[in-house]
C-alpha cells in the first residue's frame, strides 16, 4: 500500500506542476470510502482554494491528467464533489501481491530505532488476579506485540503493588483468623487463599463499623474522643444539611464517603493494621517474615495465571523497592522552586494554571506519596533502559494521577517526559453491575479461564466443530477458542469504553468474535492442506497474468495488502481495537470470497493457482494479525 501510495503522490505532485504550475504542494492521500469505488482519495479542496478553481473542475483535470500520463497506475478515476478517487491497476496489485508473498518480513514494520517500556498489569499482592485485570493484561500484552511490530525495541514491565496498608489488611487477617493455613493444606492457589483473608478483613471491619456509624446517626458521640468529634461532627451537618437537596448530592455524597473513612480508621482492626504497616516500614522481623511468606504465594498463583493467559514480562519491580526512591527527587524540585513546602514541612507542587490544582509529593513526616514512588521508579525506568517512551496501562480512575505525574517530570525536564503515555482504559461490568474487590463480587481470573473454556466446549459442540479430532486435539481446541474469545472481547472495543462482559456472547462461531475469526483462519488452512495433497503449485509464475479478478478477491487481496498500515495505525493509537476490527474485516472477505469463487473446481489453472495463493497469503495475514491480539489461529475447527 506504501507502495502505492508513494507512486500515485508522486505522480500527483507531477501533474499538479504541469497543469498549474505549482509546486512543493502537501499531497495527502486517504482510503477510499467504502460505498465509493477505488482505493485512495485525493482530496483537492485546499489546492482549488488556492488556484481559486472549482474542486470539481480541479478534480476532473488531474484525474484525465493522471489517466494520460500514468496508465500503468491509475486504471480509472471517479470524482465525488471535491474527492477525487483512484482506482489502481490490477496489474499494480499483483506485483504487490507477489512482493508481500516472498515478504519474510510480514507482520514486521522496519525498524524505529527507539525503546519503549510498556507498563501492566500493576497488581496489588493482597488478592487475586480479575477480570479487570484481564483487560489490562490483555491490553499491555497486546500493544507490546503491537509496538514491536511496529519497529520499536520493547520491554514489558509489572511494577507490582507489594506493600501498603491493603497488603497488612491480608496479612492481619490471616495472623488473626488463619490458623497457619497453607495453600497447601487449603489446597487452593497462593493468591485465592490471600485474596479469602482480604475480603475476611473487609467482613469483620463491616462489625465494628456498622454499630459506630449507627451511633452516630442517633447523635451518640460517646466512643469518639474529643478530636475525633471535632472532625466527625462538620461532616454528620454537611450529611444533614445536603440529604435532601437534590443540588448538593455531590457534597452529600462526599461527606458520607469522608465520614466512613474517619470511623473506620478509628476502629480497632484499622489501628492495628495501620501498626502493622509502621511495623513493615521499621523492618520489625516477625511482620517481614509474615510479608514474605505471603507475598510468595501470591506470586507464585500469579505466575501461573500468566502462564495460562500466555504472557510474560521482561522485567518486574517492586513497590517495596521503589517507594523511597522520590524523596532526592522531591528535594531536587524543591531546589529548583518547582516543589514549595509549607509550615508542616509537607511538599507540594502548584499545578492550578495546568487545573490540577495543588498536589502534595512528601508528608509532613517526610513519608511518600503514590506520585512520589512514582516519580522515583520514573527514573530508575529510565536509568534500567533508557528509553524513549513509556506507557502506563492503567484504569481511567488513575486519570487525575497520571497528568500530575507527568507534568511533574515534564517540569523536571527530565530527557524522557515528553514520551510518556497514559493508556487509560474503561472498567468492566458484569451485566448485574460493577464488581468489588473487597466485598469478593468480583469474577476471578482463574474461574473466567475454566468458564470460558467450558463455553467453547459446548458452542463447538453445537456447531460440530470437533469431527475427527483426538482428545487432546479437542481440549487444546477448547482452550484456544475459549481464551481468543475472551481476549477479543475485551480488546475489540476501544480502550476508554466501558465494557459490560458476557462469557456467552463472546463465543460466537458468526459475527463478530474470535471464534468466527479463527474457523476462517482454520479454513484456509484446510485448503492449503488439500491444495499439498493434490500436489499443486501456486508460485507466481503460476498466475503472473491472472488479473481479471473477482470483486470479493479484489477486496480480499487490498485488505490483505493494508496489513503493515493497520499495524502502524494500532501502534500509534495505542489501541489493538484497530487490529481487532481488521482481523475480523479479513474473515469476512474471506468468507465472503470463499462463497463466491470457487478454488479448485477455478475456471482456469492460472485462477486456481491465484485463489490458492491468495488463501495461503490469508492464512498468514491472519494468523500474523491474531498473534498480535494474543490470541492463536488453530489449524483444525
């Protein structure tokens, strides 16, 4: 397409010279609307506005131009207003086609000569991997493959969430209600046992808070000390005050999320996780021990729930290793007047004219912040690697951290701030509503792996697509078909969408999902099988003057031959959506040219030997486009 694309401006740029005059015209070539005929369009607006010609006009004269003078290229032309569309030659396509066949290269853009850290899934080590994990996994996994492809040298990161208060919150849980429980005498993985005594923390603080809040709610302050009514009493007349005003829910609202949060650090099991956590930080030897022996466990369920999904990472750090690593950072800014203190020693930095707002980097205790962990791990990234950009995969809810973030550095003019990326994605529902991970309403990683396979299962059941396959054959089916289906789900749809998940409605052997995707892959498969068995050859020699193509092979070959401009569509975009659709707009024409063409029953040797190559050139593509997904092409269904 390049190809083409580089001729047809150069081309353009000639008969714009000759029939104006003018020259060194920005020339900018754009697809061909569908309902239209022809492949790219030259839009002459600005050029007739400068030559003060009617667009039509200005249109029609290069279109004949071009015709005139670039037979070879341009086979007709049709003009819509001020659009000028070009149909290329087939003999064009065909040399192209024949080029991108001996491509070893396929699915692989020149290289870009520049490093890219991509940056997920991020987990925190006191539960269990999710389903909107998954979307982040499969998102950071796919992006990965995409920037590769694209050129770029890539490292996939984990910066794993290991310590804080939600880790002590497990780990307090199980020191009071574990009874030295193992995964191996509970005999389930690491991290579902942990992520059992976070959510059994959440139950039994519930106890405490419930009666205390309902205390309060009767104006009974009795077990609150005088500095906590202080604080607790503005918010119980802010809650009174806005209940019933429908223009101040927001203010309502806010002050009952601030009054939980106010009692519930004031019962005992808050107090004593947050003691768990200065403990942690004075490296008390028996809380360290209880950290280590956990966190172990957790890692190695998560490991195995990577390997399952397919995924590997290139380089892991800790936040229990980088959580300090701001604090020289923080006094550098505050050299530089970019940081301020204020009377309680606490730092802060003025972002109000980029409307941030003012956000503190260090505690008055001289304790770190999220942004001030990450302003440290910034540069050690930088320092591991050096490299030129950076993306961070993580939620829109984290949308407000990450701008500081990266103003802070940009502030900073540290070397790699302009190529830093927040990839922020939307969250996923279930359709009975959100999931929450504290309450345990949450679907887990593992479960979704097995379910899904269940339900490809029993679509392939249905559809009859196991005839003839082993035992082994049909679970490995399963499983592929299973965990496409998930993946495609989740990264089809554009990343800041929101997703509501079905396991059902993603398993569909027609329409829009991988299963569809896959049997079409499968498909051309089986031909070039057959094609083997009867022993023949579709080298280009064999269909070199084979132009007189059906519309559905035109389409499938200048789909086909787009491949490396999807690639870099996706990878600036950050959005495997873009290859998703592709992949699917690739079965569809196959599908469609399947139906339409017959292969080997082809009314001449030169068209059967096309129709071969043209499906063993899709099976490549296909599989190529799919990989880049994460997700696998089986050869049988």
């Amino acid at each position: 397409m390049l190809y083409i694309e580089n001729k047809l401006q150069i081309a353009l740029a000639h008969a714009i010279k000759s029939l104006y005059q003018v020259e060194n015209t920005e020339i900018i070539l754009q697809p061909t609307r569908k309902e239209f005929k022809g492949s790219h369009t030259f839009v002459t607006f600005n050029l007739s506005k400068k030559l003060q010609k009617n667009p039509e006009t200005t249109a029609n004269e290069i279109g004949v131009f071009l015709l005139e003078n670039n037979s070879d290229l341009v086979e007709k032309f049709e003009i819509v207003k001020g659009f000028l569309n070009f149909t290329i030659t087939n003999k064009v396509w065909l040399q192209l086609f024949i080029d991108a066949q001996n491509d070893t290269n396929l699915g692989k853009n020149p290289s870009k000569n520049s490093r890219v850290m991509v940056e997920y899934p991020s987990p925190n080590t006191n539960k269990p991997l999710h389903l909107g994990h998954l979307r982040n996994i499969f998102l950071g996994d796919s992006v990965s493959r995409i920037l590769s492809a694209d050129g770029y040298e890539v490292i996939k990161a984990n910066l794993v969430n290991d310590r804080g208060i939600h880790i002590c919150k497990s780990m307090l849980a199980y020191q009071k209600f574990g009874h030295n429980e193992t995964p191996e005498t509970a005999q389930i993985k690491g991290d579902h046992l942990i992520g059992k005594y976070y959510v059994e923390f959440e139950k039994q603080l519930r106890k405490q808070l419930e009666p205390l809040m309902q205390k309060i709610e009767n104006n009974d302050f009795s077990d609150f000390s005088d500095e906590h009514q202080i604080k607790i009493k503005p918010l119980v007349t802010q809650i009174n005050k806005s209940k019933d005003n429908l223009k101040e829910q927001k203010k309502y609202n806010d002050a009952k999320s601030d009054l939980k949060q106010l009692v519930q650090n004031y019962t005992s099991l808050m107090r004593e996780a947050q003691e768990m956590l200065q403990k942690w930080e004075k490296n008390d030897t028996l809380t360290k021990a209880l950290w280590t022996k956990m966190n172990g466990w957790v890692y190695q369920g998560f490991d195995e729930t990577y390997r399952n999904l397919g995924v590997s990472f290139d380089k892991f750090y800790y936040e229990s290793n980088t959580y300090l690593l701001g604090k020289d950072i923080v006094e550098e800014g505050l050299k530089k007047n970019i940081f301020y203190q204020k009377e309680d020693n606490s730092v802060w930095i003025d972002l109000v004219n980029e409307k941030l707002d003012h956000k503190l980097v260090l505690r008055g205790d001289g304790t770190s912040v999220y942004v001030t962990q990450d302003l440290g791990t910034a540069d050690l990234k930088y320092k591991d690697f050096n490299i030129q950009k950076s993306i961070y995969v993580i939620g829109n809810e984290q949308e407000y951290h990450c701008q500081v973030l990266f103003k802070i550095l940009q502030k900073l003019e540290r070397p790699y701030a302009q190529g830093l990326h927040h990839l922020s994605y939307g969250m996923i529902e279930l359709p009975e509503g959100r999931m929450k991970s504290r309450e345990g309403n949450v679907i887990d990683a593992d479960e979704m792996i097995v379910e899904m396979k269940d339900v490809a299962e029993k679509k392939c059941k249905e559809f009859g697509r196991i005839e003839g396959l082993s035992e082994n054959e049909k679970q490995n089916l399963f499983n592929q078909i299973g965990l496409g289906a998930l993946k495609y789900f989740l990264l089809k749809i554009d990343p800041k969408k929101k997703i509501i998940f079905n396991p059902e409605e993603s398993v569909e052997f027609n329409g829009d999902a991988a299963p569809f995707i896959q049997y079409n892959h499968a498909r051309t498969c089986s031909i070039m099988r057959k094609a083997k068995e009867l022993n023949l050859l579709f080298s280009a020699e064999n269909y070199q003057n084979y132009t007189n193509w059906h519309e559905s092979e035109q389409y499938l070959l200048e789909l086909l031959l787009s491949f490396p401009k999807q690639i870099t569509e996706a990878a600036h975009s950050y959005s495997p959506s873009v290859l998703a659709q592709y992949s699917y707009d690739i079965a569809k024409s196959y599908s469609k040219f399947f139906t339409e063409c017959s292969i080997f029953q082809a009314e001449t040797e030169s068209a059967k030997s096309f129709r071969i190559a043209l499906s063993d050139f899709t099976q490549k593509t296909l599989e190529k486009s799919l990989y880049l997904l994460g997700i696998e092409s089986p050869q049988k269904m």
